[in-house]
C-alpha cells in the first residue's frame, strides 16, 4: 500500500537525517546543515503524500512493533483518517521549514552545535508522527513525552541564555503537569477496559458512568489544554516559542500545538461518546476566553515572536472553540452543525499551521538580519527586504481572516454557523451563541489592528536602529520556505472544493453519521454553499478585489494628466525629518492598552491566586519532605526495598 510505504519512508528519513546531522556536522557543518535540510524536505514530502492518500482512499492501515513486548503487549501503529489529516499538517508544515532552515541555520548558528540541532529536529518531527499513529495508551504516552522532552531540549538549545533557560523549565513543569492528567486518564480507562488499547477503550465506552465520564473529560482538558496553551495553562507558550530557533518556534506553533486538538478528537469522540451537550457549553466558554484574551495579550505586546506566540494562543482557542461548539451540537442530536462546525475546527488546525509557520519563519528572517524582535527597534524593511514583506503580508492577511485567504473560509464557517443555528434552537442556545458570535468579532476585529500594528512597525517608516538601516534580504532557501505556505495561504483560500469533502468525510466518521449530512453543495469547483443559504465564492471575491485595487491605481493616474502635480517632502515644522518622528507600535497600540488596562491588571493577578500559591505549597512540601534526604545509599534502599512491598501488598488485594 502506498500510504504506508511514503510513511515508513518518511519515519526512516527522519531517522536517517538524525544520525546524518550528528555525524556529517562533526566533518562540515554547513554539509550537514544541507544533509539535515535535504532529509526533512523529503521525509516531509513523504508524509505529506501518506497523509493525502489516506485521505483520498478513507483507508485504514497497522504496524506491530513486536520487538518491543511488555507483558505481552506489543505496540500497534495505526493510521486512519484522522490520524492522516495531521500527519497531512506535519508533512505540510515541515517541508517548507525543512528547506527555511537551511539557510537560517548557517546565518544564526554556525558557531554552534547544529549537528545536535538538525538530530533535535528531526526526531522531534518523528515523535510527532508518532503519537497521531500511536493506538494505544502506552504508545501514545511514551511519543507524547518524547515530544514534550525533545522540544524543551530545542527550546534551551542556547544554553547561555537565562532566559532560554527559565522558559524551557517552565515549558516542562507545564506540559509535566498535562501529561500527569493524561495518565490518570488512562489508566481509568485501563481500569475499567483491563486493556491499553484504544480499541477496547471505544468498546467501553458506553459502560462507563455520566459522572465518570465527565470526570474523565476534565482530565483531557486540562492535559491537552496544557499542550494548546489554552488559558490558565498557557503561561510557558509565550516563553517557550520567542526561547526557541525560529525554525523550530514555526514547527512548535504550527504543528505541536494541533498535536493537543488531535488528541482531544480522539479522545472525546471515540472514548467518551455519548457525552452531555454542556460539555460543550464549557469548552466552548474556556476557549473562547483564551481566544479573546490571548489576542489581548498580542496586541500591546513589543516582542515580535511573543506577539506571535500569544496569537497561537488565540488561534488554538478558536479551533477548541469551534469543537466545542460541535460538541454542544453532537449533544442536541443535530447532525448537520455538529459537522459543519467540527469541518471548521479541522480547517482552522490546517489554515493555522500554514500561515503561523510563515509568520513565524518571517520573524526569524527579520532576526537574523536585524539582530532584534523588538518592534520599537525596527521600521523600514519594506525597502531592505522586499519580499519578506511580502511574504509576511501574505501571512498577516491570512491571520486577520481576510477574503481571499485560507484563515477567511474557517472563520466564515464559525460565523455563520454561529448566526445560522439559533434557528430552531433552545431558548439558552438563542442568547449564548449570539453571545458567542460578539465576543469573536471583537477578537477578530483585535486581531486586525494587532497584525496592522505588527507589519507597519517592522516594516514600514523609517529604520529606527542602525542594525534596521543596514538590514538585507534573506537567502533564496529561506525565502523559498517562506513563499510555500504564502501560496498554501492562497491555493486553499480559493478551493473550498479541494479541502471541505474530505473535511467532510473526516468529520462524518468521527460523529458516526452520513457524510450527507451536513448540505455542503458546492458548484462550479470554487462556490461553497452553506445550508442552502450562505454562498462564498472566493474567484470572484479575488476577481472584484484585483478590479477595485486596478481601479484605484489608474484612475488617479488617469485624473492627474488633467492636473498639474508637485511633489514636495512632508512637512516637519523646518526640520529634517527622523525616525524619531514616527508613530511608534506603541503608539499605535496604547488606545488599546488603556481601554484593556484594567482587564490586563486583573488578569496578570491572576497569576497571584493560581500560579503563586501552587508554587510556595510545593516548595513548603518539598522542605518538609527534605529530611529524608540524609545522604546515605543504605537508607535509600530501605526506602526502595519497603516501595516493593507496598506495591507487592496493594497487587495481593
């Protein structure tokens, strides 16, 4: 079967790109900056074409690992559609940032280990992979905690720097925290199935008691909206991603993050069903809040790669919003909302990883010629750096969710689902989803005036630095990385016909239900209609937008040959204009900052009631606990020998 032999391909490229890095770069490390390069781009490829094909075919394949028995247990590898649709997002993500790294990596870290680096990355990509096709919980425990330690390793790379340093223990002190959850999870779920495997979970699933399964479902939002970043337990996402390489800070938004909502629809969807719908009500409030806040955050924020890393935050709090909302559908036995707001959750993941991972590969262009992320420093590289503006425009356009771009058609979906609904819904749904639908415009219309605010600061204006002023353009495989998912940004904005059937069909397979439906129709391989009502035609949106831009190009040119034209400098009350002059991204952001000021104050108290209080009882138990830490090997042992019995006790009963 093709599918499986692209990924088995690609798992081995991964494998073979590792112990290439290490041992190439201990020659040449621009050779194995090229080697690890070139290895990724073709393992991504790989995945990419498993993960599509598996799509296309609805297929469903299995690995043993029989060489790895436990108890009798050997670890089962299975890819369905579910599972293919992230591997999709992991080949999508890697390939261009495989290709980006190349030239990033010999302008920013040739003096260090990048053979370490390049083996880093690439078994990172690999644990990925492994925890969508993990079947079991062991499997999935084990690559998940593989992930967590190989991306802190990545995060604290630069080992020199404090900061790297308090972000990485932050980063795994938190995503520690949501494994813990998920592994009393699962072994609830082991308890009451008497196996490990994701299938006997499914067979239990309908024996297990309402209050069980609720608990259960607390569990996997606070494990895997540790991993999301979802708001109280993203305190390490805008630490962690500004720390890491931007590579890898493009890998860890992009792709990492979705590794949480795969897990999430795994795990509701095929575990716990049939569920209540204010399971739904509650996620979709959690998320919605995240999202709000997290762009909250965004917009008074001076650090480019934190602004960035704060969106991710919002951005994974409207793909969980979304699956909430489908939840609460699921839970009304409405089949048809239930499908189209899971087809927006799934489109979100996809639209996100793409233009997050241009974002934030163009954060890492301007950081490595400009030697800042500070926006206050920045200014003028529209000139310098033609094309990254370019490319970082695409990106920014597709974030705000602007027609004809892909992060349009998700949020379309989510908003007319959200003002379509209410038709025939109960009374508490009429006020709480147009409650809702205001809450994510508000969010929307921030998020537009944060990446205003980010693209006019770094790009537009004067240079404010000397390093600003002498800025140049990236090499050609960096912005060869760039300029691939700022044409996937386009392609899947103006194809609704390409993504939503398979979408679709995905989302059918995890309610149970016929991919019929939901009444997508869609007419002439580019209009999408919603229910029969709703119409998006992204053609001939772009038709109309490249019309009236033509339009207000020409016409002034067109008028000013009846006109006599002068062309002066601006105005500075008689002196030479400079950058101090300008107006600054702080200026441009400090409306906003006074309007949220009280609600920033409260909600960095917050961090007082929740966080503080954690801290200073672990550290009071962990000086109580201290005096049995004598410093001898035979107390010690004791300790190990009476833990033996203990569990040899607790096994006889």
């Amino acid at each position: 079967m093709n599918e499986w032999c692209f990924l088995q391909a690609s798992c081995l490229l991964l494998i073979t790109g590792a112990l290439l890095s290490l041992c190439i770069s201990a020659l040449s490390k621009k050779a194995g900056i090229l080697i690890s390069g070139i290895t990724g781009i073709f393992a991504s490829l790989f995945a990419t074409g498993s993960g599509l094909l598996t799509l296309i075919h609805q297929s469903t394949f299995t690995l043993s690992i029989p060489g790895l028995q436990i108890q009798g247990l050997a670890p089962i590898l299975t890819v369905d559609p579910l599972a293919a649709f992230f591997i999709l997002l992991i080949g999508l993500a890697g390939l261009p940032i495989s290709l980006y790294s190349i030239g990033y990596l010999k302008a920013e870290y040739l003096q260090q280990s990048v053979g370490m680096m390049g083996a880093l990355y690439h078994l990172f990509i690999l644990s990925m992979l492994g925890v969508v096709m993990a079947s079991d919980a062991l499997s999935f425990l084990i690559f998940w905690e593989c992930m967590a330690l190989l991306s802190f390793c990545l995060v604290i790379f630069d080992t020199q720097s404090l900061v790297s340093q308090r972000a990485g223990f932050t980063y795994l002190v938190m995503t520690h925290t949501g494994t813990a959850f998920l592994l009393v999870m699962y072994l609830i779920l082991a308890h009451h199935s008497g196996q490990v495997t994701f299938a006997s979970f499914m067979a239990q699933s309908s024996h297990l008691t309402p209050t069980l399964k609720s608990i259960l479902f607390g569990c996997a939002i606070v494990g895997f909206g540790a991993k999301a970043g979802l708001i109280p337990l993203h305190i390490w996402l805008p630490e962690a991603h500004p720390a890491a390489p931007s590579h890898v800070s493009a890998l860890m938004s992009g792709v990492m993050l979705k590794t949480a909502v795969y897990g999430l629809l795994r795990y509701v969807f095929c575990f716990l069903t049939p569920f209540p719908s204010w399971w739904g009500v509650a996620l979709a409030s959690i998320a919605l809040i995240t999202a709000l806040l997290g762009i909250t955050y965004a917009s008074v924020e001076s650090d480019l790669k934190r602004l960035l890393a704060y969106s991710s935050i919002e951005n994974m709090g409207v793909i969980f919003f979304a699956i909430g909302l489908a939840l609460i559908f699921v839970g009304h036995q409405n089949p048809f909302w239930s499908s189209v707001f899971l087809v927006a959750a799934l489109l979100h993941s996809l639209n996100h990883s793409v233009f997050k991972s241009l974002l934030f590969m163009a954060a890492g262009a301007v950081l490595s010629t400009a030697h800042t992320r500070s926006l206050e420093n920045l200014g003028g590289l529209i000139h310098k750096m033609p094309v990254t503006a370019a490319l970082f425009l695409i990106g920014a356009l597709a974030i705000s969710a602007l027609p004809p771009l892909n992060g349009f058609l998700s949020e379309w979906l989510i908003f007319q689902g959200l003002v379509l609904s209410t038709h025939g819904a109960s009374e508490s749904l009429r006020v709480f989803l147009p409650l809702c639908a205001a809450l994510l415009g508000l969010t929307g219309a921030i998020v537009a005036a944060t990446f205003v605010k980010a693209f006019s600061g770094v790009f537009l204006a004067m240079p404010r630095t000397h390093h600003a002023e002498h800025a140049k353009e990236v090499s050609h495989t960096m912005l060869g990385g760039m300029a691939i998912p700022a044409m996937l940004c386009l392609f899947l904005g103006l194809t609704p016909a390409v993504t939503i059937p398979f979408l679709n069909q995905l989302a059918a397979s995890l309610l149970g239900q016929n991919p019929n439906a939901a009444n997508w129709q869609i007419q002439n391989y580019d209009t999408l209609f919603l229910n029969g009502f709703a119409a998006y035609t992204p053609l001939l949106l772009l038709f109309i937008l490249i019309l009236g831009v033509g339009l207000a190009w020409l016409l002034p040119r067109w008028l000013g040959k009846k006109t006599s034209i002068r062309r002066e400098m601006t105005w500075s009350c008689g002196v030479t204009a400079a950058p101090e002059f300008e107006y600054t991204p702080a200026g441009f952001s400090q409306p906003l900052e006074v309007v949220f000021s009280k609600f920033h104050a409260t909600l960095n108290g917050y961090h007082e009631y929740i966080y503080l209080p954690l801290v200073n009882g672990l550290l009071a138990l962990s000086r109580r606990l201290s005096i049995i830490q004598v410093g001898k090997t035979q107390v010690y042992l004791a300790y190990m020998l009476l833990t033996l019995l203990l569990c040899l006790i607790w096994i006889k009963r």
